[in-house]
C-alpha cells in the first residue's frame, strides 16, 4: 500500500499500486488533462508507470519546464510517426530534445526539401489533432528486436546490439498508433499536448557524428508550450 507525499506535503495512501495520472485524477479532472509525466521521488517518469513504494510525487504540467522537455521530445516521436506514413523507406536513427526544440536523425533515399517540411508539418498536425492515446509498453529484447526488423530499422537494431547492456531484457517501446519508437522516456500521455510547433530546416549529419559512418539527414524542429510563446520565439529570431 504506496503512501504518497504530494508536493503541498500532504500524504494520500493507496490499497494497491496506482499509476501517477491515477493519482491525478482521483485529485482532479482539471489536473489529470493537464498531467504530462510525473516526478517520483528524484526521477523523472511516465503518468502510466505504476507506484509500488511510498515515494514523493510531483505532477509535472506544461508549467514545469520539465513538462515543456517531455512536450519536446515527444513531437520528436510524432514527426516520426508522420515521416513513416508520408516517406515508408525512411529509417529513424535518433530523435533527442535539444534547446527549444527537438531534432530527428533519418536515413532516406533522396534530399528531403521545404515541400517535404511542409508535408511533414501538415501530417503532424493532423496526426496530433487525433487525440490519440500514447501507450508505454515494456517487451523483452527478442520481441523488440523482431519488431525493428520487421520494421527494417537498421539504425533501432544498432542501438539495441551496442548501447543497451547484454543483461538487460525489458526495453520500452511507445506506440504510437502504428507507429512503434524505442525510447527511455518519458512522454506524453495523449497527443492533445502537441499543438505549438514549427519544423525550421533539414540539415546533413553523420550516424553518431563520426565521418566514417553513413550521413543521415537532421529534420530540427521547435514546440513550445502555447501558441504565445511560440510566436514570440518566432519574433524573437
């Protein structure tokens, strides 16, 4: 039974393990739209990943810029899920947050071009107007592994054989629709937190910035928040 201490220090106790956004709706509806990921003790986590343990629990929104990283990486997945509808050759090798935004290192058969930004845009946001649910799934190395391959994601496959420890079994994937990611996280729950976003340019970059490997494309993008704040990002430049 998890003993919970909010962030206003209050305790609320549980009769079994609970997720955090379960946590967050049995405080508020308000608060449980609002919910990105959640803060357990000193780490940063999913809304869906389950409380075992007495733990303190902080509910991170679009307000904490922890919440605004999350929202970052997570457009980094929907561009994904919309370059694999809109180019299906295309590999996807590595998707991180970085200031302001996000990038995604792909592997594909022709230059990609501002028409293809622009396709790409549209795509997200039709994709992002879905509302559709994120789901967390933890499977073992072999099954994430014949999912990459069926899925003829070279570059899935090279990070699971060299960066992820050999006694390591469970890896997560999240599922976007029909679009599959491996990632440690965390993301957003619903893809109604994805709204505020612009793709800015597609740059050359080498597999792991090392010469010798293949050269990949980089499609860099920004999101923000709200839409405010990312028209004034957009006058600031």
């Amino acid at each position: 039974m998890p003993n919970i201490t909010l962030s206003d220090g209050s305790i609320r106790s549980y009769e079994a393990p609970i997720t955090a956004m379960e946590v967050a709706e049995s405080i508020g509806e308000g608060l449980a739209r609002a919910t990105i990921c959640a803060r357990l003790d000193d780490e940063l986590r999913d809304a869906c990943d389950l409380i075992s343990d007495d733990c303190r629990l902080e509910l991170i929104t679009d307000k904490n810029p922890d919440g605004v990283d999350v929202i970052r990486h997570s457009f980094a997945h929907l561009l994904g899920h919309a370059a694999k509808q809109l180019f299906p050759e295309i590999k996807m090798a590595i998707g991180p947050v970085i200031k302001n935004g996000f990038y995604y290192d792909v592997e594909y058969s022709r230059p990609l071009v501002l028409e293809d930004l622009e396709k790409l845009s549209q795509r997200m946001i039709k994709l992002a107007k879905d509302n559709y649910q994120i789901q967390k799934r933890w499977l073992s190395r072999k099954e994430v592994k014949a999912i990459f391959q069926s899925r003829d994601e070279d570059y899935k496959l090279e990070i699971i054989n060299s960066d992820i420890a050999d006694n390591v079994d469970l890896i997560s994937l999240y599922f976007h629709q029909e679009y599959i990611d491996m990632c440690r996280g965390p993301h957003v729950p619903n893809t109604r937190h994805l709204r505020h976003f612009k793709l800015t340019n597609v740059t050359g970059a080498y597999w792991r910035g090392k010469a010798e490997n293949a050269q990949l494309q980089r499609i860099y993008g920004v999101a923000f928040a709200s839409a405010h704040d990312l028209k004034s990002y957009e006058k600031f430049l």
